[in-house]
C-alpha cells in the first residue's frame, strides 16, 4: 500500500508543476486514471490496513446493540443489504471508494486550476487517512466538499443537504452547520483581528485544561462520546499534543500567511472566506476538545479535507509557484513519512 501510494504521490508532484502548461482534456484524463487507480487500492488494501478489521466486525455483527449505537445508519444498513446478496467486506470498501474518491476529484477540478497541487496535499495525508482507513469520514467529508461548493454559491438549502446527506455517514459532519452561518460573511479587518486572536485564546485554554465537551448535547450521540472517551484514555491519543503535530504547526503558519494575503487571495479563489474560516474552526476542535483528544482530532481530521483545496491558495501568495509546490511536497510527504514510520495506516 505505501509503496502503491507514495508512487501516485511522485507522479502527482511532476504533474503539479507541468498542470499550468497541459490541456484541460489531457489533466482529466489524468485524474481520471488516478481516481481509478485510488478507487482498485482502496477495495482491495489489505485487512491488516488500521480500521479494517474493526469495520469487517461491525460488517458482520451488524445486528449487534452496541455496534448500531455507535455506528451510522448508512453502514449498518448497507451492510445488511450487501450481505443479503452474499457480499463480503471488500464490497463495501469498493462502495465507500466509490462514493467518496470521485466526488473529491471533481469537486477539487472544478473548483480551483491548480488541482494537482490540491492533489499533493490529499494523496499525503487525507487519502490514507479517510479514503483508505476511516471509510465512513471519508464519504462524509466529499459531501461536505460540495456543500463547501453551494455555500460558496449561497445555496444554501442545498449546502444544508449536502451536510445532512454527510452526517447519514458520519454524525461529526453536523459541526459544519456553523459554517453555514457564517461562512460567507466578508473578512475584514475586524474579522482578520478574531480569527488571529482565536488560535492562541484556544491554545491558553488547552494549556489551562479547559475544554468545550460540555457544550455538545449528549443524548444524540451520548454512545459515540463514551467510545471516544474510551479511546482518549488508551494508547497514542492519551499522550497527543496539538502544537507538536505536523499538520497543526502547518495549518498555524499558513493561517498567517492567509490573512497577510487576504485580498490577492480572495480576488482568485470565491472559497477564501470560507476555507480561512474552516481553518481557524479545525486548529479549534484540536485545542477546545482537550479533554476528549479523539473527538477533537477526528474533528480537526474531517475539516482538514478542505485543505487539500485550502493550501493551494499558498500559490497566491508565495512567487515563484515552484517555491509553493516544493514547500507542500516537503510538508504532505513529512507527514506521511511520520505515519508510516509509526504504522498508522498499513502494517
């Protein structure tokens, strides 16, 4: 799998720094050759790939109490329908690639000229981490991509849709609603001065040990907070700090840098005020959720798909463009680097 994975990511740096010179019917081709390609890796990764053994058990045991507590209706039912016609787990890894991989390509060709510089950022981190591991966040993420895309049109029925249409694969989708609200609204300097300050008032609140849980209601989704709270006490998480991961530094910096270049971004990307936005919200559910760092970080994880489209915006911002791409080459194959050195993703 890693080898498979890091040599999709290799062609897709060559291609980001040719993508400003190549036809548009030649880079769909491409994407379209890619998107098969993630598609056949993700039905057929091996069983000791993380979270795979635990969603062929909740494949099996679908019927069981506990498992349709803490587990969206979409996977207990498809499952139940997929075995009822003598399927096996691969079958539903091939329906969750399917439904998540092509409509984060398109989403990502249709909303900015630089898709294979998006492409860097997903294949380094969140391809491995949702589309091959956590299927279900995965599917639920490509929805909220295109509910980015109608609130960016003020859609917004159709934004709401798409978020309930997520939150059917996965509940955690329901904290994009906020970003409704607010997302479209204007940045200006009195905006600039609150999403600068948040980051830092979230960090001396992490540092104070003060968390948000206690605003979440707990009867809709009390069985998932008592797994996460499970999870949080075990194992990695019970010893994770935001500040020291790759990904949080990163996003810290480039919000900055966002907001130095606000203006040159905004007049090349209708996204800008939202995805700025979306950025200080995920560095936030990191920090504010301290007390549960599952639930933060499986937040921050599932927001942080919009960075793929996010951290293009680099390329308004830094000349030359080559400066840009070598920079995110650097940062998504870090990380993923670190992953696999720690065998996060595929023992």
């Amino acid at each position: 799998m890693n080898i498979i994975i890091l040599s999709i990511f290799a062609i897709v740096v060559v291609l980001s720094f040719l993508e400003e010179y190549m036809p548009s019917w030649q880079k769909q081709l491409i994407l379209l050759a890619i998107g098969i390609a993630l598609i056949c890796t993700s039905t057929f990764k091996p069983m000791t790939t993380a979270d795979a053994t635990t969603y062929e058990y909740y494949f099996y045991f679908n019927d069981d109490e506990l498992i349709e507590l803490a587990t969206e209706p979409t996977y207990i039912y498809l499952s139940r329908l997929v075995l009822a016609f003598g399927g096996e787990i691969g079958v539903m890894f091939f329906i969750y690639a399917l439904l998540a991989i092509p409509l984060k390509l398109t989403m990502l060709w249709k909303s900015t000229p630089y898709v294979f510089t998006a492409m860097i950022v997903y294949l380094g981190i969140y391809y491995p981490l949702h589309d091959a591991v956590q299927i279900r966040c995965g599917v639920a993420a490509a929805f909220l991509m295109w509910a980015l895309v109608y609130l960016a049109k003020k859609r917004y029925l159709s934004s709401v849709g798409l978020t309930l249409c997520a939150t059917l694969f996965h509940y955690s989708s329901l904290v994009f609603l906020p970003v409704i609200l607010v997302g479209n609204i204007k940045i200006d300097k009195y905006w600039k001065i609150l999403l600068g300050a948040a980051i830092p008032i979230c960090l001396a609140l992490y540092v104070l040990h003060i968390g948000a849980i206690s605003l979440i209601p707990g009867s809709f989704i009390e069985g998932k907070l008592d797994l996460y709270k499970e999870m949080s006490d075990t194992g990695d998480w019970a010893m994770y700090v935001p500040y020291k991961q790759v990904t949080f530094l990163a996003e810290f910096g480039l919000l900055y840098l966002f907001l130095i270049y606000y203006d040159s971004i905004e007049q090349n990307c209708i996204y800008a005020p939202i995805l700025i936005k979306i950025l200080v919200m995920e560095m936030a559910f990191i920090t504010l959720f301290s007390d549960i760092p599952v639930l933060g970080g499986r937040l921050h994880d599932l927001f942080g798909t919009f960075n793929a489209l996010a951290f293009t915006c680099t390329l308004y911002c830094i000349k030359p463009h080559y400066v840009a791409r070598i920079g995110l080459t650097i940062f998504a194959l870090t990380y993923y680097l670190i992953q696999m050195a720690d065998n996060m993703y595929f023992n």
